[in-house]
C-alpha cells in the first residue's frame, strides 16, 4: 500500500542518497595491510587499535563534532590516537589518514535512492537536500547525480558556515519549502544530527538504519520511524 507523503520531505546526502564503495572497516584492513610495515607492527593490530580509537571518539559526547567539520582532520586525529597506544610517532598519521581518505571518496547512489527522491518529486512533495560536507566535496556529487533538477532547496553546511543539528539549516529549509515542522520528514542516517536534530523542531524524523552499518539506536534518541532504505518511504 502506498503510504501518505508529507508536504515537505528533508533528506541527508552521504549514507542515505550516496554511499562510499567500501564499507568503513573494509577501507581500515585494506589501509592497515599497506601500512604494516611502516608502523612496524602487525596489521591485526593497527587495525584493532585505529578500531578502538575510532570507537572512543565517536562516544565521547565530548569531542563528537557538531555541524560541518574537517572530516580529515577527525580521522588524523583517530589516527594519531591510534599511533600513541601503539607507542608510534605521529610521522606517520598524515599518510595512513590520506590513503583512507583515498578510499572512501568513492562513492555511488544507494540502489533505488535516487529513484525515490524521483518519486517523491513527481508525487510533487517539496524536497530539500541537508548536508553538512564541505562543498569541494559535496557539490561534484550533487553535479553528477543532478540533485539540482530534483531538489527544491539545496544546503551545504559547509557554504552555510553550520549544519545539522542546528536549528537554523533546519529553519531555512523549512522556509524555503514554505512548509511548518509537523509538515515535514527529515530522512536521514545519522541519529543525533539527523534524528535528534530534526525532532526539537517538531519534524518527523526517520532514522535509515542500514547505512549506518549497523549501528545501534542511540540512548535517548527515538526516530519516528525506522527503515533500511530509501524505498520503504514509499510503502507502508
């Protein structure tokens, strides 16, 4: 059965339109088996060490980052951490940062994504793109999937100079749809910027699960709903 469309749909980028072509650990072995060497330990071991590095930064509320941020700079950084439980010099942070990096940027549509964001377009529901990348980043992936010709509003944190979970993007969106909160979905993979951020401005917020590999729900945090992909916003 198809499912009743809001006025205004709100949709994130990465992880729920696009997605990198490897997974988040596969690029982390991969990285690891090159860098073995270097480092002077053995792979399994780097990689458990960036592993839990990784796992200490995204919990710690505390150095979590909020709204557009140097992506690079937060995986250097894990990676140095990584480096200093091993009793490693940082020498060697910059070049394992940047082969990740090398890895992840890129990317392809989520199958069956892009043709929803159609669908929805054609039901003639009011569409906004939220990102919080910065926009040498983000807008060659706009340009190629031609978002524009899809999207009513497009906002980059990075080009806004803040992001969600700030009510402003949220506010402006809004605006721009010419649409009130309870009107509204805002779609997204990452729970406290997408979900929590949407839901203290009254906005119907479902969480994709799958694009976040997995991660569990938050303390604290309840979408509205919950889906696997895209398409399921379609049906009930």
């Amino acid at each position: 059965m198809t499912r009743s469309l809001p006025k205004a749909a709100l949709l994130d980028l990465d992880g729920t339109i696009i997605d990198a072509l490897e997974p988040p650990e596969f690029a982390w072995r991969a990285v690891c088996d090159e860098a073995a060497q270097a480092v002077q330990v053995a792979s399994v071991d780097l990689y458990t060490a960036i592993d839990t590095a990784r796992f200490a930064f995204w919990t710690d509320q505390g150095r979590i980052p909020v709204g557009p941020y140097d992506l690079r700079a937060v995986v250097r950084e894990i990676v140095s951490d990584a480096l200093g439980a091993l009793c490693v010099g940082p020498g060697l942070a910059d070049p394992i940062t940047d082969a990740y990096r090398a890895r992840r940027i890129k990317w392809a549509a989520i199958p069956g994504a892009l043709e929803t964001v159609q669908a929805l377009h054609a039901e003639g529901v009011q569409l906004a793109l939220l990102t919080n990348g910065p926009p040498d980043l983000q807008r060659p992936k706009i340009d190629q999937l031609d978002l524009e010709s899809l999207f009513d509003c497009i906002l980059i944190g990075g080009e806004l100079g803040f992001g969600k979970p700030d009510e402003r993007i949220f506010r402006i969106a809004l605006e721009a749809l010419k649409t009130q909160p309870g009107d509204a979905w805002m779609v997204g993979d990452d729970q406290l910027v997408d979900v929590a951020g949407a839901q203290r401005l009254g906005i119907h917020a479902i969480w994709v699960e799958s694009s976040n590999q997995g991660a569990a729900l938050q303390p604290r945090i309840r979408p509205d709903r919950v889906i696997s992909s895209l398409p399921e916003l379609l049906f009930e």
